[in-house]
C-alpha cells in the first residue's frame, strides 16, 4: 500500500487545474440528480424558488471548496474524532443507502408503471445490490476498480440524454413552467423552515466537493490552480444539474414530477417511447456504480482512522492473500443495511445534510478564528474573509430552520454525533486501561481476525514498542509485511 506522500512526490501525481477540474466534476456528479430533484421541489414550493435553489447551493458550494482550500484540515482531538464517528455512524452508511434505495427504485419503477413499488421489495433489492458489491471489494480490490469504470458510463448516458431531450423540448416550444409568470406559481405556501431543508435535499447532489482538499499537494501551483480548477468545475456541476431540472420541468408538471419515486423514469416514458427504457437502466447502472464507489471509499476511511486508533484496530485489517479490507467493507455494509430499515430516502438526505452543513460550518469558523490567532501563518492559499463570513451566514440560516422544521431528524442527529463523545473518552483518550478491558478485546480482535482471514498490514516505520519478532503484535493480532 502507498501513503499519501508516496503518491504525490511521484511527477506522475502533479495535476493542473483540467486534470483536477475533470475529476472534481467526476466526483460531485452522481446518483443524487436523480433522486434529489423531488426532494428540493418539493420543500421550495415552486418551479421557480426549485432552481434557484440549485443556483445558490451550487454557489455556495464553491465558497465552502474555496475556504476548504485555504484551510486544509482543521480538526484534531475530539472534533476529529466525532467528524470519523458520524461518517462512521451517519454519512456514509446513510449515502449508500439512499443509493442503493435509488437503484431499487429504477429497477422496480418500470414494472409498477400505475403505482408505487412495494417498500419491501425496494428494501430488499437495495440489499441485494449492497451484498453483492460488498462481496466484491472483499473479493478483488481490481474487481471492485472494474466495475467503477463500467458503470461510470450510465452515468454520463442518462445525464447526456436527459439534458439533450430537455433541450429538444425548449426548442419545441415546451417551457410552460419556465416563463416567470408560471416559475413561480406555488403548490403550497412558501416557508422558510422547508426552503431550508430544500437546500439540504440539494447538497446531496453537490456532495463530495471536499474532494479538492485532499489533492492540493498533487496540483502544480496550487495558489493559482486550484481556485481555478474549483471556478472550473462547480459552475459545470450547477449547469449539467440546472439543465438536468429544467428538462424535468418541459416534460412534466410539478404535480408529476412529485408524485414519481424515480424521475428520470417518467422523463422517459414521456419523451422516448418505445426506447424509455433506456433511462431506468442508464440510471440503474450509475447507482450501481455509485453505491460501489461508495463502498470503496468509506471502507478506507475506516481502515484509515483504524491504523490512527480512533476506531478498532480490527477494522484497519486486511485478507491475508487478497489485500482488501474485509473487517473495514462487512462493517459499513452492516450499517448501511441498519439505515435502509430506519426511513425512507429524503429523511435520509435530511440527517446527512444536517450533519455535513453542521461540521462544514464549523471548519469555516475555525478558519475566521486562525486568521486572528495566527494572521501571520504560512497560507499556501489565502482568500478574502469575504467568503467564510457569506458561508456562516448561510450556514445559520440553514441549521437554525432545518432544525425548527425538523427538529426530530436533526435532533437525532446531533444526538448521534455525541455519542462519540463518551466513545472518544473511553475508546482514544483513556490510556491506561483495566488490564481485563484490554485481554478482552485482544481475544475478541484473534477471533475475528481468524474468521476473517485477516492480518494487520506492517507499517513502513513501525515504532519500536510494536516490533515483534514473533510477527504479532502487543494485542495477540497477526502482523504481515507487504
């Protein structure tokens, strides 16, 4: 396994800002254009107040990735470890399992073309597609690559198609709810507590925008290719997703597009005909696709904070032959099947939305209060206070009505965060541990580790207390080089 370090001191690793730009895009765009339309049409109260609400979040995204930039990593201590605790518990468990809820969805959608799909086939369909794929990752780490690059392809197919045959409908004279006498008709009375949470549905889509922060030593001149490559990318992102709504719009009306439980299907059955049935499998493969990215990703997070001892040391294990992370993979899958029984896909959003802005809003600050602790500290990128202070702004009026029009989903939600803190000061600050609390654990790690086939991988500078020559470690685990 390389480290970080190994990776971007390779020339083959320096980035310019098309390099970055093209895989920031590739990393925002996903299945959350396909289900979070409803969601924020749903709370904006019109057509209108809907796309606007794609506008602003998209810019205020590129604020966050600017002061993300300049930042780097803030968090240490208990903050960052009740940041790993809700990605471990809430973000990225309730990510693929909204995914995976949205492939079932495509699936099923068409075979139940006068009514909803039964909840308990969407359930356990969105189980099978997260069994397989963990199955996968644990399988073959190349596997697991394959399949990414395969599906990627629905993607851009029902992304293309949907933007294409919007625009073939404007040309055609279809833009009944476009024209600012109609945008702006509302189904329901505006309210500032559901704009909130409008935002939040659509934050979804913008997810993964903290991309950036964790590629800057890979951009050549980083001062001036990365704020570039942000002005690239995110206004990209904001047109292919405004487009991709406005298309919606010139084929269904409001009341259509929110009685569907998968969009991009009844956009096709309206303009495709007989081939509609090219965009619920399109669709079906880019879900497929994302809840496999997902699954990758997270399974390293939790490797990651495991070998830092925020989580247990089992979880940053590895299969003896085949190198992939199987404690790490079974444990985000076990989480993300307990999401899938918990609600349904837009209280889902809710929680993570709450969640992320909470922790986003709270980086900005320490980025204002470094600026006055420490003004003279080398910023290899250093922007105008100007925008930390739009994005708290922002970051205030969301949680404080997220919170007073949901004040169960996010209440739950903080509740969730602090639990890490006992967690933190039982499990990482509290050192010297009853002798029996640590035997315990010891035995408890040897059976999973033979149940698991797996073995804690050799660190390239090992501290000189974990050096065994009998190839174990202080906890009866197995330690393997390579």
């Amino acid at each position: 396994m390389f480290s970080q370090s190994d990776l971007v001191n390779s020339d083959s690793y320096h980035r310019g800002a098309g390099g970055i730009s093209s895989a920031f895009c590739s990393n925002i765009i996903g299945s959350g254009i396909f289900v979070s339309p409803k969601g924020v049409l749903e709370n904006a109260g019109s057509v209108g107040l809907a796309i606007i609400v794609w506008v602003v979040t998209g810019g205020i995204t590129a604020i966050g990735a600017l002061c993300y930039a300049e930042l780097g990593d803030i968090f240490g201590g208990l903050a960052g470890f009740l940041r790993l605790w809700i990605a471990v518990l809430v973000i990225y468990p309730t990510n693929q399992a909204v995914i995976a809820l949205t492939f079932a969805n495509y699936i099923l959608q068409p075979l139940f073309p006068s009514c909803l799909p039964p909840d308990t086939a969407l359930r356990l369909l969105a189980a099978v597609c997260l069994l397989l794929l963990t199955w996968v990752n644990c399988f073959s780490v190349r596997w697991a690559t394959r399949v990414q690059d395969i599906f990627t392809a629905g993607k851009l197919l029902a992304l293309g198609l949907i933007i294409i045959m919007g625009i073939v409908q404007i040309c055609k004279g279809h833009y009944y709810w476009l024209e600012p006498v109609h945008a702006f008709e509302t189904f329901r009375d505006y309210e500032v507590g559901l704009i909130a949470l409008s935002f939040l549905q659509g934050s979804f889509a913008y997810g993964g925008w903290n991309f950036l922060n964790y590629v800057t030593e890979e951009l050549v001149d980083p001062y001036r290719n990365l704020p570039r490559a942000i002005f690239i990318s995110i206004p990209l992102v904001t047109f292919v997703y405004v487009f991709a709504n406005i298309a919606y719009i010139t084929a269904m009306s409001p009341q259509e597009l929110l009685a569907s439980n998968a969009v991009a299907v009844t956009f096709g059955e309206k303009l495709l005909g007989v081939m509609s049935w090219i965009m619920p499998i399109s669709v079906a493969l880019s879900t497929f696709g994302g809840v496999n990215g997902s699954l990758f990703t997270s399974s390293r997070l939790f490797f990651a904070g495991a070998r830092e001892g925020h989580l247990p040391r089992l979880l940053a294990m590895i299969h003896v032959n085949r190198c992939t992370p199987i404690p790490a993979l079974l444990f985000t899958c076990v989480s993300t099947l307990l999401m899938m029984c918990t609600s349904d896909i837009y209280t889902l959003i809710n929680y993570v939305g709450f969640i992320n802005y909470l922790f986003y809003g709270v980086t900005v600050a320490g980025q204002i209060v470094l600026r006055i602790k420490q003004p003279d500290l080398k910023r290899p990128i250093k922007i105008s206070l100007v925008w930390p202070v739009i994005y708290l702004l922002f970051w205030g009026f969301l949680l404080i009505f997220s919170l007073y029009s949901e004040p169960l989903v996010c209440g739950i939600g903080l509740l969730i965060m602090l639990t890490g803190v006992p967690v933190y000061y039982l499990g990482v600050y509290w050192e010297n541990k009853p002798e029996w609390f640590d035997r315990g654990l010891c035995k408890l790690t040897h059976v999973c580790q033979k149940f698991c086939s797996v073995v804690y991988p050799a660190m390239d500078q090992s501290p000189p207390e974990e050096e065994k020559g009998d190839g174990h470690e202080e906890d009866g685990s197995l330690k393997v080089d390579g």
